[in-house]
C-alpha cells in the first residue's frame, strides 16, 4: 500500500502541479466581510465576565458559609441559655441547690 501511495505521488512533477494552478481567487463569502458582533463581544470579554462571574460565586460562598456558621453559634447559644433556664427552674421546683456541672 505504501509503494502505491508513492508511486501515485510520484506521477507528477513539482512544475507540473504548478502549472495547474490557476490565478483566481474566489470572492470572499458575503458574511466574512461584515464582521459578527457576537463573536467580537465574547472574544473581548469572555474572559473578564467568567473571571468576575467566579468571584462573585466565591464571594457569595464565602459569606454564605461565615452567615450559616455564626447562624449556628447563635442557635447553639439559645439553646444553652434555655437548658440553663430549665435546669434553674428544674431546682427551683425540686428544691435542690446542686453544684452547677
């Protein structure tokens, strides 16, 4: 297979194939000449808005999570206030004035 690939490419000279071409150049398609806004606009600013679109994400992460974790201290707060309340109010009515561990 490969010695018919040569031989076939072989059949003609260099001068040959040069004097097949010819001059002529096909006009340029008529949508080539107008340029397309769209592709210039992303091919400008593709990249900023996909780096400003990513820092607002990890901004919005970021705050998210530090409001969930202060949202859970303050959770977990209340509800040690209130299990001090009711074990106060558990001593008072049983009477017992125990050691506060």
């Amino acid at each position: 297979m490969l010695t018919l690939r040569r031989s076939a490419f072989h059949r003609f000279s260099p001068a040959q194939t040069f004097r097949r071409q010819s001059t002529y150049q096909a006009p340029d398609p008529p949508h080539s000449q107008q340029p397309n806004l769209h592709r210039n606009f992303y091919k400008t600013f593709a990249r900023p808005l996909a780096k400003t679109f990513l820092i607002a994400v990890a901004t919005y992460q970021v705050l998210y999570l530090s409001w969930l974790k202060l949202e859970s201290i303050e959770v977990k707060h209340d509800k040690e206030a209130e299990m001090r309340s009711l074990k106060g109010e558990l001593e008072g009515l049983t009477g017992k004035k125990g050691s506060g561990s």
